[in-house]
C-alpha cells in the first residue's frame, strides 16, 4: 500500500531483536509527500535473521495542510482527484525516525517529526511493541530560532546516540539540521546543524549548539562517543574542497560533550560524499562508517551507488580498508552493532523505483561478521 520506502534507521535492543524503521511514503517518493514511520522487527537475528515480523505504523499524522509550492500545489491538485481530497489540502509527512536504545533503562526512545516544522518524541518499554503517546518537543527547536531563524527542521536521520562514559554518561543525543529560506519554506537549503539532548530518559529535552557555521549547508548528521568522552560528528556536505574539481567530502567536527563547544567543521579527504547521509557506529576498538562511493567505481562523483564500510582504528581520524557492501545503487544506511555476538547489520536504500531516479523503493538489510572485518583490516 506504499509507493515507496526511504530513510532508514535500525536499532539493536538490550533484548536482542532488531527493529528497522523507516518513511513509508504513500503515493510518491517526494520529500514531502504524506508517508508514516514503518517499523519491522527480527527478534532472533542470530538464529533466524531471515524471520521479519509483519510491517507495522509507530506514527502516522492526520495533519492536513494547504500546499506551499507550485509542485505541492500541482501534486495536490492530482492527488486530490484521484483520493477526493477537498479543499486542496494535502496530507503531511511524518519523518526523520531517530531511535536511541537505553541500555541503562531497556527502553526504546524515538525521537521524530511532521511536516519539517514540529518534532515529536515517544518511547517503548516493551522491547518496541507499543508505543506511548506523543509529546510535542517543538520548543526544544524553537530555543535555537533566535540564532537561526529556521523554516525547515529534520532530525537525524538514523540512530542517535548515548553516552556510555564519562561525566554525562547516560545522555541521549539527537542531531538536527534546520533550513532557513523564508523565499521557499519548502527548501532544504541554507541549512545548519545542532543537536538537542535529555539528561533524564527522554523525560525533558534541551536544545544544544550549532556547529560553527564555517561550511555550506551542512545537513543530514550522525554521532558517535570517542573513548576520551568526546563527540565526533560526521555530517553531509554541499561544498566541494576544489571549484574545478567538484569533489564532495564528509563534514567532520568534534564536541567534548556532544552537546556544546563544536569545533569548526574540517573535511575528511578519505571519506568521499555523494551528498548522501551515511552512518556511523562503534564496534568495540573500531569506528565504522557506511556510505555510498561512487568515486571507487569511476562513477559521477555524485551517483549513489556502491555502499561502502569504513574502518578507523584511530578514533575516527583516519579511516582505511574500505569494503563494497552493494556495488548497485545503494544510498541511505544505518548501522546496529552486537557486539557481545560479533555482528553488524546495515539497513540500506535499494530496490530504485523505475523511472524516479535517486529514490528507493525499498530496504534491503545485510548481517557482516565482525571476523571477517577484522581479518579485512588485517590485510
């Protein structure tokens, strides 16, 4: 009953089931057509990674709001027709799922939004069976207006992230990225990055800092914990390093606390950037990172094809034996670790729909031993 499946994001729970969540977009692929957040779970991954459980909506708005653009507008027009809309409203998206597991409580705290203009926050207790009603964090972004007067706010996506060390340990963190174009309130750009956090269990949310605004556009973020407690963020850039080369690389800045005094943004030259989100995760001494690499294909440089691992032995200053996970189309990823049995799972866009380049018509999600990793970094 969906036209298309886009923006992943994958958990492993503190009771072992993976649960794989997305946008599930009814009647088209675009950015801002009516879709609900879509989760499957896998509650035996080691035994039985081929045993999904039937889709199922966590969140679906029933917003209807008028159209703010000519294709709003022409989309609306014909959706309308054919599903007896009135009025010429148009149902809202409901997007960006950001799932953080707690693994000093066991619950599961979702953090997403609707219409990229309100962000919403629930939680599981039941291992992602049910979920409780929503709260409005909404004003959590709007405390960051008056340095960024924001049209557009998206969260993540993917997995956020929970300190495990250090003086804040127990802190769950949410990067968001915010456009402002009051010319077009549609548009992703110019757009910013900040995070916003909860000391408390996803009880209250606060909003964070801006990465110092020293790149273009910077948007779709994620997170990880350093072993010195730091926070290194790895974002989505739209500024190649060479004008006559038009080369893209990731965006990376580092924190002390994932929540204030970023560093300026530098480039990741070893990290080659499609303009895609990518993700990033830990696997006991290593950093992981996923994303496509055209580059390694001889492609277009902006082609999202060819889903790549990373590794970094350093912390993520620098990231070495890059290993193809899909050679075909592939774009958005999320990564789960299990550590304790010595797998990872990515959750990625494939599946393109004929005719709608760019754009994912389903997931697909791969399980990689740890061993083999670790032997392919070896060499």
């Amino acid at each position: 009953g969906y036209y298309c499946y886009r923006i992943p994001a994958l958990i492993l729970t503190t009771q072992g089931t993976l649960i794989a969540f997305c946008e599930a977009r009814q009647h088209s692929c675009h950015d801002w057509g009516h879709s609900a957040i879509l989760a499957r779970r896998c509650e035996n991954p080691i035994q039985h990674f081929d045993h999904w459980q039937k889709p199922f909506i966590i969140k679906e708005s029933d917003l209807m709001v008028a159209p703010r653009n000519e294709i709003e507008s022409f989309t609306a027009l014909k959706l309308a027709e054919r599903y007896g809309w009135k009025h010429g409203l148009i149902p809202v998206v409901t997007n960006n799922p950001v799932p953080i597991v707690d693994t000093f409580t066991g619950e599961i705290h979702l953090v997403y939004c609707e219409d990229y203009h309100h962000a919403f926050y629930t939680r599981s207790v039941d291992n992602g069976l049910t979920w409780s009603e929503s709260v409005d964090i909404t004003n959590v972004l709007e405390q960051l207006r008056p340095q960024y007067d924001w049209t557009v706010i998206a969260s993540g996506p993917g997995q956020g992230l929970q300190l495990q060390h250090g003086e804040h340990k127990g802190r769950l963190i949410v990067p968001y990225w915010m456009a402002s174009n009051p010319a077009d309130i549609t548009a992703h750009q110019p757009s910013q990055v900040a995070t916003i956090y909860s000391d408390d269990h996803g009880s209250t949310w606060q909003a964070g800092e801006f990465v110092p605004f020293t790149v273009k556009d910077p948007n779709e973020s994620k997170l990880v914990q350093r072993k010195d407690g730091t926070v290194m963020m790895i974002s989505r850039s739209n500024q190649p390093l060479d004008k006559d080369q038009p080369v893209f690389h990731k965006a990376v800045s580092v924190s002390p606390d994932g929540i204030s005094s970023w560093s300026e943004y530098r480039f990741d030259k070893t990290l080659p950037e499609p303009r895609c989100m990518g993700s990033l995760a830990r696997l006991g001494d290593q950093l992981l990172y996923s994303s496509p690499n055209p580059t390694a294909l001889s492609g277009e440089f902006h082609e999202r094809r060819n889903l790549t691992l990373w590794q970094s032995a350093d912390e993520g200053r620098t990231w070495t034996h890059p290993l193809p996970i899909d050679r075909i189309d592939s774009a958005y990823s999320d990564l789960a670790v299990d550590e304790e049995n010595g797998f990872v799972y990515a959750l990625y866009e494939g599946n393109y729909v004929e005719g709608e380049y760019g754009l994912a018509g389903g997931m697909n999600v791969v399980k990689i031993n740890s061993n083999w990793l670790a032997a392919s970094a070896a060499g």
